[in-house]
C-alpha cells in the first residue's frame, strides 16, 4: 500500500556575528539552531505503535503527516499492518508498544500478552461498520433460527450476532455456525455455501455481492457493543507514563485537526486507506469517533454497552461461554482512564 511521506518544515534563524574590522556576516551553526527549533522528545527511543485498516484507526496517519506526534514531544514509529491479526499479534508478544485494535480482542489477547495490553482510550465505536448479512429468502432473525452462519468464532462479527440473536429472544445456539476466518467467510456466503455471514467492512461488501442477500442487523443498532481502542502494554505505562500520555493527548489533537481542516484529513485518511473518495465517505458514515466526552463515559461504570466497564463483562462471558478463551483476564486492568483524566482536568 502506498505510504506518503512528508518531510517536516524546520525554521532556520541565522544569527549575524559582527567582525571588527571587515564588518562580516556569519551564520550561526545551523545545527544547533535546528536543535533549538526542534521540541524536545520524552522518550529517545521511539515508541513502537502498530494500527490498520479499519476507519476509526486511519486518522493516526494525520499525526505521522501533519507532526502531531512532534508537537506532543513523543517519538513514535508507526507501523502499519496489513493484516490485523498480524498486529494484536505483535503487540501480544512484545515486538510493539501500542497497537489499534477492539475491546473484544484485547480481552482476547490480555491474558496472555508478556507485556500486559491496557486500554487507554477510545478512538471510535462502530456505528454500522460491522454487519450481519442474510440470504434473500431470510427476511427476520426467525427464519435465520436453524440456517448456516458464517463467521469467524470469537470475534465481533461472531459478538454482533450473538446480540441480536438475543435482542430478539434467540440465542447462538439456534442458528449452525460455520466457523471461518472473516475474509473466507465472506467468500463462502457470496458463493451460496452459507445462510448468513456476520463481519465487519470491507468484507460485508464482498457478501452483499450475493444476488438478493442484505443487512439485517449492524453495530449502529448496539450502540457500544464494538469500541475500537487505543492499547499499550503496562510495561510501558509503567515505565514511560508521561509518553502514554503524549498518546493520548495526540488522539485528541488529531480530532482538532480533522474539525480544522477536514479536505487535508480526508486526503491523508483516503491515501491510507487505498480507498477511492467514495467509499472512504461511506466507511467514515459507519464510524463514530470519539471525543473527549465520549471517552470519559466510556470509561464510567454504567449498565450499558456504552460503558466499557460493562461492556467487558459482557464480551468476557461470551468469549468464555463459546470457548474461544479459558477464563477470563484481571477486566480492571484492562482498562485505565487515568490519562484521559488527566486530559480532561488539564483541558476543562
């Protein structure tokens, strides 16, 4: 995919030395005064922070392009993973710092990760981005009870129906899951092979290819059941707090820029992507980012999706209950509100 670059603009001032005698100008070293220009980085060795393709994620892009990053005084090397899986991957094993991915598969991943994996701040909730699609013939979640679905267990398309199977007074276990990777899924429903499939973009895309097939159910209908976060590990909250901060900090940044200069954003976000302006816009529709606001309830305790506390538990116990993890990791360590806190107190 393509990567674009762009090069930091750096002011040069000159100091004018006098001499005696001939009344000569000399610059000043050009070095020290790029040094002085230049905002002094929290942390020497950059911070390995991984992300991909999914909307809510594209806007860190505008941070490595516009020297948002910089202007927080953090050093970070952004690492962009083709595959997703890739990347919790990574940061589970310690090769990244931080890394993009949902609520559902930091849970996932948390119990096992060497270096711990900590929530630190909502980047966007899927606002109809993560679909369940059916065949023609399926016209409500009754006729679903009994047919093939799709999927890959565990994961949000397999969270998603689960709740609306719920919500309607089924459960999982009335449809037959065919357990498969997302993508592959996809595949299988467009081809006939399945009743249903269940996943997040672009691959609902490829099953609303099949002839007659559509949505019947998405995330913009639970709201909060699919948080996309922001994760660093604990070893690095630990160690460099002052730098998780500058991350989180930066998110918010990035929000301003986008309010401040949106065709610019767009540009960035659309070249990230390797989307064409169309779809970027109808992407961004099933995409809520979230401000300030968002993320101090969020974090709250409530009774809702909308609360992460509550959310966990909830994802935890499906998980456990379908057998995709053995137990269930320390929840309250997964989650840390202290640095959007400390955001909010510093700009109330």
């Amino acid at each position: 995919m393509k990567r674009r670059t762009l090069l930091p603009v750096l002011l040069a001032f000159f100091c004018t030395l006098f001499v005696t005698f001939s009344c000569a100008q000399e610059p000043a070293d050009p070095g020290a005064e790029d040094a002085a220009a230049t905002p002094t980085a929290l942390n020497e060795k950059p911070i390995v922070m991984g992300y991909s393709s999914w909307a809510g994620w594209w806007p860190w892009a505008i941070a490595e392009q516009e020297g948002l990053f910089e202007a927080n005084g953090v050093n970070v090397e952004l690492i962009w993973f083709d595959g997703y899986l890739e990347s919790m991957q990574a940061l589970a094993s310690g090769q990244l710092d931080a890394n993009c991915q949902t609520l559902n598969d930091t849970i996932s991943f948390a119990g096992e990760a060497v270096n711990g994996e900590v929530a630190v701040v909502v980047n966007d909730n899927s606002a109809g981005n993560d679909k369940v699609v059916v065949a023609e013939e399926i016209a409500t979640l009754d006729d679903l009870v009994g047919k093939s679905v799709a999927l890959e267990e565990g994961v949000v398309g397999d969270f998603l129906l689960t709740l609306a199977l719920e919500a309607d007074g089924k459960s999982r276990e009335d449809v037959t899951i065919e357990n498969l990777e997302t993508g592959a899924a996809a595949t299988a429903f467009a081809a006939g092979q399945a009743d249903g499939f269940a996943g997040w973009v672009p691959f609902w895309e490829t099953a609303l290819s099949r002839e007659g097939s559509k949505e019947i159910a998405s995330s913009a209908d639970f709201p909060g059941a699919i948080p996309d976060l922001l994760v660093v590990t604990q070893t690095l909250i630990d160690n460099e707090p002052a730098v998780v901060q500058a991350l989180v900090n930066t998110w918010f940044d990035i929000l301003t820029f986008i309010d401040d200069n949106q065709e610019r954003a767009y540009e960035i976000m659309a070249d990230r992507a390797s989307v064409e302006a169309e779809d970027f816009e109808r992407y961004l529709e099933g995409t809520r980012f979230f401000t300030l606001e968002d993320n101090l309830e969020a974090f709250s305790p409530g009774d809702s999706m909308v609360h992460m506390p509550y959310a966990a538990q909830e994802m935890s116990d499906f998980m456990v209950g379908v057998g995709f993890i053995p137990e269930a990791p320390d929840l309250e360590a997964v989650l840390d509100d202290q640095f959007v806190m400390a955001y909010a107190d510093a700009n109330g």
